[in-house]
C-alpha cells in the first residue's frame, strides 16, 4: 500500500513517468542491488526474505533503458523534501554498475 501510494505521488510530480502502470493498476516492486553471479543474488535474497530489512530512502531514481537487455540509467532524481526533481538531461548509470546486463539476470527475470 505504502509503495503504491508514493508511486501515485510520483506520478503526479512526474506525470509522464506512467508507463509501470499496466492495466492501470501499478504493481509495486524495487532493485535491491546488482550482483555479479547468481549464487550472491539468491544468498542476498534468502537474507532479505527470511531476516528482515531495514533501510531509510531519501530519495527515488525514475530509470529507464534501451531494450530489454539494456542497464537501467537514471533519468531523474526524486529528493525528498527538496521542491523540484533533478533531472539528467544524458541518463547516467550508477557507479559500478556493469554496462551489459549479465546473461543469469535475463534468464532470472523471465
């Protein structure tokens, strides 16, 4: 409920950041992290799941990339607290961020 009332904030700050919505109905979900194999995603995943956790946000990163094989780079910087979002006229990847997506995550995600 909580990520699906800060999407439709999102989408009235940004209105054309819309296209998640599918159906018009948003289903919430996140980017914990990269991971450079398989095995440290799935650890990461069984530690999440199983333990809990906790994290503070400050701000969200609208993305976006260039098919679907393509790294996500960020668009656009939503800073709580701040007035405006900051935009990136060239969309830029985060630091460690690999440029090709490795080929265990193209076959996890489908």
């Amino acid at each position: 409920e909580t990520l699906t009332t800060l999407q439709s904030i999102l989408s009235s700050t940004l209105p054309y950041c819309t296209h998640q919505l599918k159906n018009g109905v948003f289903t919430p979900h996140m980017t914990v992290s990269h991971f450079s194999s398989e095995s440290a995603a799935l650890s990461a995943g069984e530690e999440i799941e199983f333990g809990g956790v906790d994290f503070l946000v400050d701000r969200v990163y609208l993305m976006s990339r260039n098919g679907a094989g393509g790294q996500f780079k960020v668009g656009a910087e939503v800073v709580f607290g701040e007035e405006e979002p900051i935009l990136h006229v060239e969309p830029k990847a985060f630091e460690g961020m690999p440029e090709e997506e490795f080929e265990w995550v193209a076959v996890e995600r489908k």
